[in-house]
C-alpha cells in the first residue's frame, strides 16, 4: 500500500512523461505498472504503507533484494531491466522535486540479459516463403494482399505493424516509404520494384474502397487486418515447405537484414533502413553473419571430420 501523497507524486511524473510526448499510452501504463509493483514490494518489505519518506531511505539492499524477489518469480531479466527504468526515472523526478537521494536506486544495475541471435531464413527459403504464400488463399485478392504483406517485410525490412500501419494513400507504392517506427521516429526506406508489384497487384483486385485515410491492408470483411492473419499466413507456409518454427514474419524482417549485410551493405545504413535506435542492435547481424559463415567453413574444412 503506498500514500496519497505517493500515489499523487506517481501521477504527476507519468503526466510528465506525457508532456515530453514520444511515449504511447501503453508505454505509460508499462510504467505505472512497473513502479506501483516495486513500491507494493517495498511495502510488503518493510511492514509498513510507503509514502515519500519511506522510500527517501531505501538502500542498495533493498533494491537487492526486490531484484532477486523479481528474478524469483520467473521476471525476464530484460522485463526487469525495463522495470528498473521506469523506477529509476521515477526517482530522478522525486530528487529534482522533493531533495530525496536517489543514490541507492540509480547505482542499481540491471541484469544482462541473455543474447538471443535473430534466426534468419536463407535467401532460397524467404523466396520460397514469398512463392508459398502465394499459393495458399482461396480468393486471388487475398492471396495478393499475403504477398504484398510478406514481401514488404522481407524486401523492405518492414515490422509487421509497420506494414499494417499503410493507409491507402500510400498507394501506389514510389520509390520510397515514410515508416513510422518505435518511438515514433520516421525513417525513408527504399522499394524495391518487387514490393511495388506486389501491392499494386494487391489494390487493383481489393474488393474494399482503399480510402486514403483507412487502412491499406483489409481484412475478408473489410476491417483492418490484423497482425496474427499474417503470422498464421506465414505459420502455415512454413509446415508447408518444412522450414523451422523460428520462421517467422518477424525473421522475414531479420533475413532483410542479414542478406543485406552479406551482399556488403554497410551496417550503418541497414540501422536506418531498419530505424533501430542503437547500433548496437544492429550490430547483432553481424554474430549472425559470422556464425553463419563459420558453420560453413567448419563443414568444409577437410579436418572437421564430418
């Protein structure tokens, strides 16, 4: 149980961090969830309902604790590191506004979480993936409409919401397209002539109005389509060929990025087309890359005994 006093505070940062604008509704209430929980925790840690004194006096043993309680309950460490974010932001607010000393709590390190390296598909199967969709739906519109939606996220290195997101203005396709990404950040993406065609071939045998305000991509009756038709799409293409459960919409985007990457694309420029924030998340490719190329050669050398 935390105080009115606490609980106001909690409200005011969150209109903060509205004001500052960038942040979605949902990464809001991800924030309210994360710091009402480590404050329910402290509570229940102490014996006692937490107002803005209580917590001026947390130390690093009590974040040691809440953080081992968290990895206890089966918290993700990237789930926890997020959680200690919002905390720590909360508490960099409450020390500009209220003179507590927020030592303990921003001297906390997040845990590192565990690298997991993208499985993208080989070049012959994402084409394969493109050709099986194809073939898949029973009415021709939709069959089209699958490809145009696959092909974007391979050939343009799209996310799924951000394929989704087209309105019928954006068609017919140019030569580039205005992505708007996480965080809402825009980003120009190049594309390719096999995307144009794909979508084209989509809007010319659309049975709904595209209106250039709603949705680009329609569901059978004509509502926006959802992000799991796709993943079932893409689901069933891959039972189909045979292709692994990683095989997913979201590995089209990764094969995007890796073929890239191994025809000589520089990975600066593989960041923006894909709009991560950090290099460093693009710089996974190229593990990917490099474990690739040593699977290769360790079949191959004469000496691998295989």
């Amino acid at each position: 149980m935390i105080s009115p006093a606490l609980s106001d505070a909690l409200d005011r940062w969150l209109d903060h961090r509205r004001a500052l604008g960038g942040a979605a509704e949902n990464t809001i209430a991800a924030y309210r969830r994360d710091v009402l929980s480590f404050l329910a925790f402290m509570s229940r840690h102490h014996g006692a309902a937490q107002g803005l004194a209580p917590i001026a006096r947390i130390t690093v043993s009590d974040m040691r604790a809440w953080m081992a309680h968290e990895r206890g309950r089966g918290i993700a460490a990237r789930s926890l590191a997020r959680a200690l974010s919002a905390v720590k932001g909360f508490y960099r607010w409450l020390a500009d506004r209220e003179g507590l000393d927020p030592s303990a709590v921003l001297a906390t390190r997040a845990p590192k979480p565990r690298t997991r390296l993208p499985r993208p598909l080989a070049p012959d199967a994402a084409r394969a993936m493109l050709d099986q969709v194809d073939l898949q739906a029973r009415e021709p519109w939709i069959a089209a409409r699958d490809t145009a939606v696959v092909t974007l996220l391979y050939g343009c290195g799209l996310r799924i919401s951000e394929a989704l997101s087209l309105t019928g203005r954006d068609a017919p396709l140019g030569q580039s397209l205005r992505i708007r990404g996480k965080g809402g950040k825009d980003r120009l993406v190049p594309v390719l002539a096999a995307a144009r065609d794909a979508v084209a071939a989509y809007t010319e045998t659309c049975p709904h109005r595209l209106a250039p305000d709603a949705p680009l991509f329609r569901g059978k009756r004509g509502g926006a389509l959802s992000p799991r038709a796709i993943q079932k799409v893409t689901e069933q293409a891959r039972l189909q060929l045979g292709l692994p459960a990683t095989a997913t919409p979201h590995a089209l985007r990764h094969s995007f990025a890796t073929h890239l990457l191994s025809a000589g694309g520089d990975l600066r420029a593989i960041q923006d087309l894909l709009g991560h924030a950090s290099l460093s998340t693009t710089q996974t490719y190229t593990a990917v890359d490099t474990a690739r190329l040593m699977e290769v050669y360790d079949r191959a050398h004469p000496r691998s005994g295989k």
